[in-house]
C-alpha cells in the first residue's frame, strides 16, 4: 500500500462513522456472520444458493440475499423451481 493510501478496512471504518449503511458483505464478512467456512461460502455462491455480483475482481453478497438465506427463503425458491 501507498504512502497515504486506505485500506479497505479503514475506508469501511471511515463511512461507518459517517453514518453510511452498508448494503453488501464481502464473503469473508458473510462466512464470519453466520459462522461458516469461506469455502462453504464459495461454494453457496458457485451453485447459486445465494446471489451475488462481482464488481471487479470483488464479490459481494447482497444484505437481502443473507436475510433471505437465514430465514431458508432462497431454498423454497429453488424447490418450487425445480418442481415445474
């Protein structure tokens, strides 16, 4: 990193204290949410169990996409899918 460049960490740090709400996890922030392995994490958004979107080498993951998730509405989907 530069002389006078942020971190990543200390930019979030920076627009929390702001008041900014953020509307995406990494899937780093989303395995330590809800206590999994970044592999599984992986390999929820490789079979498409949960969305996600890449804005450059970036993944994230949107907050609604983890609230859907937790409350097991993204599976009902995919069986109501699979069943037509």
């Amino acid at each position: 990193m530069k002389k006078g460049e942020l971190s990543r960490e200390r930019l979030r740090e920076k627009a929390l204290q702001k008041g900014v709400k953020a509307i995406a996890l990494s899937p780093e922030e989303f395995a330590g949410a809800i206590g999994v392995s970044l592999s599984t994490v992986y390999r929820l958004i490789r079979t498409k169990r949960i969305p996600s979107a890449r804005l450059g080498k970036r993944i994230l993951i949107p907050l609604s996409a983890v609230e859907e998730f937790l409350n097991g509405e993204r599976e009902e989907e995919e069986v109501a899918h699979a069943r037509r």
